[in-house]
C-alpha cells in the first residue's frame, strides 16, 4: 500500500493517516477486455451483428433568383443489398425556375402525366412533409451511408444527425487516401466509382439517377466496410444497440431433383480495386 508520506526510510514506521487503499482500480488491459454495449457478439446466442444501413441520394430543382435556392424533388432510399426502399417524386410547394432537368431528368411534366426523359422515374409522388416524415422515420434507426450528404440532410431537416451514424463516402479518409490523383476538396462520386470499382460507364449520359447513385455509395460502403467501421468506433465510439440487425445465417440447400442453386458473386474489386484493399493494410489511419 502506498502512504501519503514519502518517508526515504526502509524501517520507518508508517503514518497514521489513511493509506492510498486501491479502490474501483482496473489492472491495465483489464477493461478493454469487456464486452461493449454494442459488441457484434451477443452472448446468449453467439450470433453476429452489423449495422443497419440505408443509402440516401436526393435530387433537387432550383427556385427563387437565378434557381440558386434548392427544393427536394425526388427522394431514395436503398438497402445494404440494392433494394430500393423508398422511391418518389417530391411535389414542391414554391414555385420552381430552374428544374436542373439536364442533372435530375424531371421537368414539370413529370408531376402531371408522368412521362421521363432519360432516366426512370417512380410513379409515386408525395408532399415535401409527407415525403420527409416518411424518410426520416425510416432513417432515425439505421446507419446513414451517402455522398456528400450535407445538403440532403438540409432538405430533410436532420440538423441533429450525429456522426456516428453517418457514412459518407465524400469525407471517407480510407476511400480517398488510395485515390491516384488528389485535388482540393471532397472527390466526386463519379471519381471514387471509377477508381475504386473500375466502372467508367456511371453517368455516361450526364443525367444523375438517385437510385443509381445511391446503389453506388453502398457498393463502396461496402467495399470498405470492415476498416470503415473500425475508424469509425475507434473515432466515434461503438454503435448504439438499436440501428444493429443480426447477420444472416448462410443457409445451403441441395435439391436432389434439381440443380445446384447458383452462388451468388461475393462484392469485390476489380482491376486497380484490388490493388487499394492491399493499400488498406498499410493505412496509417486504420494503426492503433
């Protein structure tokens, strides 16, 4: 026991005041060995967790002087899969004076009759607050992945949007420090698809798809998911328990009568991809 005096003397008597009793002291290693809240291993059943993650992308059409100011037009959301959960046009209530039609494909005819240019369009139109009731219902439990998500969340009105919570790919450090070229600012989506994913025919009509770019900032979710989500808890701190789902069970089953059902292509890289996941290793942004 350690004494408040610090006599120098071996055989000295010890003071009467109370010693420095080690109270509530963890031994050092002792408390990163338990388990977190959030861990990914439950252990009644031992069964995996990952995080619940939607895809955003919205489009917007400009109003007031010159269209500077930005209303929501179309809204999308995808699941970690691809599936579309949420997808309709958003009827704005201010009058519009730039549709952006060349970015977005939706002009004022596409609330009336329906009719697209180059790009689908849902069928489904919905008010701008039954639009963003619906979103954020849906967003409030699940890990947001997106690009550039700032001025989506605008639009949604998420200014309380915590940072745990939030993957996106346009400040994602892993995705951009294996980048081949660098500029100022965040990269486009357009340049992390064809760098990471090897696809150079995203986009080539000019004309931005939610759902396409959506489906996009998910692959590389995805792509990185592992180191992504290590830098995120090691910077933000573990996942809260209610946007976690547990992992699908691998199920194999053979039919006798018929064929082998056929495996599905796991995700990975292609071409200078593969390359960057090598590059992850070394990443000095993902060393303790």
């Amino acid at each position: 026991l350690a004494h408040s005096c610090n006599s120098p003397s071996l055989g000295a008597r010890p003071c009467a005041q109370r010693p420095r009793a080690m109270v509530n002291r963890v031994p050092q290693g002792e408390a990163s060995r338990k388990p977190a809240a959030s861990s990914r291993l439950c252990a009644a059943g031992g069964r995996r967790f990952r995080p619940r993650v939607l895809a955003l992308d919205c489009e917007m059409a400009g109003t007031g002087p010159r269209g500077k100011k930005s209303v929501l037009v179309r809204l999308t959301l995808v699941g970690r899969r691809g599936s579309v959960v949420m997808d309709c046009l958003v009827r704005p209530d201010v009058e519009i004076t730039d549709w952006r039609t060349a970015i977005t494909g939706i002009d004022e005819s596409s609330f009336s009759d329906g009719s697209s240019g180059s790009i689908p369009l849902p069928s489904e139109i919905l008010s701008v607050e039954d639009a963003i009731e619906r979103a954020n219902a849906l967003l409030d439990d699940a890990v947001i992945v997106g690009h550039d998500l700032r001025h989506d969340f605008k639009q949604l009105r998420r200014f309380h949007q915590r940072r745990v919570l939030l993957r996106d790919t346009a400040f994602c450090p892993i995705l951009r420090a294996a980048l081949s070229r660098s500029r100022a600012g965040p990269p486009s989506l357009n340049a992390l698809v064809q760098e990471w994913l090897d696809d150079f025919s995203f986009r080539d009509t000019g004309t931005h798809s939610s759902i396409e770019d959506a489906r996009a900032a998910m692959l590389l979710y995805r792509l990185v998911a592992p180191q992504w989500e290590a830098y995120s808890r090691k910077k933000f701190g573990e996942l809260p328990a209610s946007v976690l789902e547990p992992v699908p069970r691998k199920r194999r089953s053979i039919s006798r009568s018929g064929p082998l059902p056929a495996k599905r292509r796991p995700l990975r890289p292609r071409g200078r991809g593969v390359r960057r996941l090598q590059f992850l290793r070394r990443c000095p942004l993902l060393k303790k």
